[in-house]
C-alpha cells in the first residue's frame, strides 16, 4: 500500500480521533470507550507507518494524535511511582525525538555560537570584555585559578548545599526563560538559546587562554551534560510553542498554542529533572578538588555517553514490539 493510499484509507479515522480528543480536552465528559478503540487503531497505524518507512509528516502526525489520546486516558487512573517511572524511561526520551527538528535548530543555534565565540575569546582573550565587565571577569579567574578563593577551596558541606540552592534556581530559570520565550513566535527562545551560547562559549574560552584550561575543564566536564542539554531541550520546546503560533494549521492560534504546550510539557518536565542533576553534579561532585581531574574527565564522558543514549534509544524496544506485533496482524489479516 503506498502512503497516499494508506492515507485515504485512514484518514476519516485519523479525523474522528482527532475530533474526540479536541473534546476531551475542552469538555469534562466524553466517549472514553470510543477514545480507547481509536487510540489503539491509530498505534497500529503508527507502527505499520513506521515500519514502512512512509514519509515524515505523516508519521509526524500519528505520533503528534497518538500521544495526545495516550494522555487523556492515562492521566485519570496513572500516578506515583508509575507515573514517574513511565515519564522517566518513555514519555520523555520519545518527546524528544518527535521533536527531533526543532531539537537540532535549537542545537545548532547554542552550539555554533558557543563554538565561534569560544573561537574569538581563544584568539584574543579581550573580547569577552565585549560581553561581561572587568569585575566579572577577575571573578572568574579568580574562581577557576588555582589561588585560594578558587573553587572547591574552602567549601564545607554546608556551603555544599547553599551552592545546590543557588544551582538549582539559577539552572532552571534558564530552562524556563528558554521555554516561555518562546510564545513570542519562537524568536524570544532562540535570543536565549543563542545568547547562552555566546556567554559560555567566551568564558570557556577565554579561560583557557588565560591558562585556566584544567581547572575549568575539569570543572564543567560531568554536569554540563546534564545543563547544556538541558538548555538546548527547553529552547527545543520553546521554538515548539513559537511554531504552532506562526502556523496553527487548522487550529486558531490560541489552540494550536495550547495543544503545542500539551506537547511541549513533556519536554519540560525533563529539562528540569536534567537541570536537578546538573545542580546536584555541580554541587557536590564538580567543585570537589580532591577528585582527580582524570577521574572527572572519565565520568564526565561517561555521562555525555549516557546522556545521548538515553535520549536517542530510550522507550524504542516498546515501539519496535508495537510495530512487529502490528505486522504480525497484517500478514494475518
């Protein structure tokens, strides 16, 4: 069956359950039982689509109206550990990868402006006077020399946990600016994501051009994986919202807003358990200079590892069951 039949055939399903949902989401009482069936019809939909390798938008599609009826069944009867289990290990990792574009236009927009401001610091090291002043800056060689303020130098446990508290509300208004920014037509998260870019990327290099190379590279190893890809996530979502407001499709803007943030939300939820890592990382685990540099150059490659595996194969096995059992059923059928 080629796409464009397979579409025909499907598509006044596809349209019913898109219809229950809009009234499930606006209305208190709907047809669950129809809910179910539909939502199970349009899995297999999904499965055989993928396994076909039809193309893009229309997999998009069922992906976009599946996970949509998905969370009006389970939100009533799903909680606790359960729910957070099923966040964790499947509804996150898969809302990343089915926002897989806008990811790699946020991705691009922080890494290629960190890399050439990074590049322009390197190369002549008073140009992060350009973005921070003088005090900020003998701040920062003073925190990453190897003099007595620099850190991990005269930190108690206590002091453990002030900087954990300033970590984590420093992280996650990052990740929030780089998320509600972007219902100013995406524009206000990609000004965040690449502004971000910009900062890090000088002060990383302008630190390793002033000879600070091991302490701040030691330092930012472990929980940058766990913050930098946060960052770039929440301007992924961001960039979610500002595109559904540009083009809202059949949807007014103010619901295809709405529907964007339903999407979008599942996203949020894991930049902040990422940011919570990076500031418990960088707490408790970075700032420690009784830790070997070699010791955190190898757990933080561990964690980058970990970190891309999680998001790029997490939650596939139950997929690839879906759609084996779906086939099994055509040949059958």
């Amino acid at each position: 069956m080629t796409p464009i039949d397979f579409e025909a055939a499907y598509a006044p399903l596809w349209a019913e359950l898109e219809a229950v949902v809009r009234v499930a989401e606006t209305r208190r009482k709907f047809d669950g039982a129809r809910l179910a069936t539909l939502y199970r019809r349009v899995c297999e939909h999904l499965a055989l689509a993928q396994a076909r390798a039809y193309p893009i938008h229309l997999t998009q599609r069922l992906e976009g109206l599946t996970q949509s009826a998905h969370r009006l069944i389970y939100r009533q009867h799903d909680y606790g550990l359960a729910r957070f289990a099923r966040l964790a290990l499947v509804d996150f990792p898969e809302a990343v990868r089915a926002h897989r574009g806008y990811l790699l236009v946020s991705a691009l927009m922080f890494v290629l402006p960190l890399l050439a401001a990074g590049w322009a610091a390197y190369r002549d090291p008073g140009f992060i006077l350009h973005l921070l002043d003088a005090s900020a800056v003998r701040q920062f060689d003073s925190m990453y020399g190897d003099g007595a303020e620099s850190l991990g130098r005269a930190r108690n446990a206590s002091d453990d946990w002030q900087m954990f508290g300033f970590y984590v509300m420093h992280n996650i208004g990052i990740g929030f600016r780089c998320f509600a920014a972007g219902i100013f037509a995406g524009v206000g998260s990609a000004a965040v994501v690449v502004f971000n870019g910009v900062q890090i990327g000088a002060v990383g290099g302008y630190l390793i051009a002033s000879g600070h190379a091991g302490n701040f590279c030691s330092f930012v190893v472990t929980h940058s994986a766990f913050e930098l890809t946060a960052i770039v996530l929440a301007g992924a979502a961001g960039l979610r919202l500002g595109y559904s407001w540009v083009a809202p499709g059949r949807h007014t803007r103010l619901e295809a807003l709405r529907l964007a943030a339903r999407h979008a939300v599942v996203i949020v939820y894991g930049v902040i358990g990422l940011l919570l890592i990076a500031a418990a990382v960088e707490a408790f685990w970075s700032s420690a200079r009784w830790i070997a540099p070699a010791v955190k150059y190898g757990v933080g490659g561990a964690c980058w590892a970990l970190v891309l595996a999680y998001l790029g194969w997490q939650g596939r096995p139950r997929a690839a069951a879906a759609a084996a059992v779906a086939k099994a059923d055509e040949h059958a059928g």
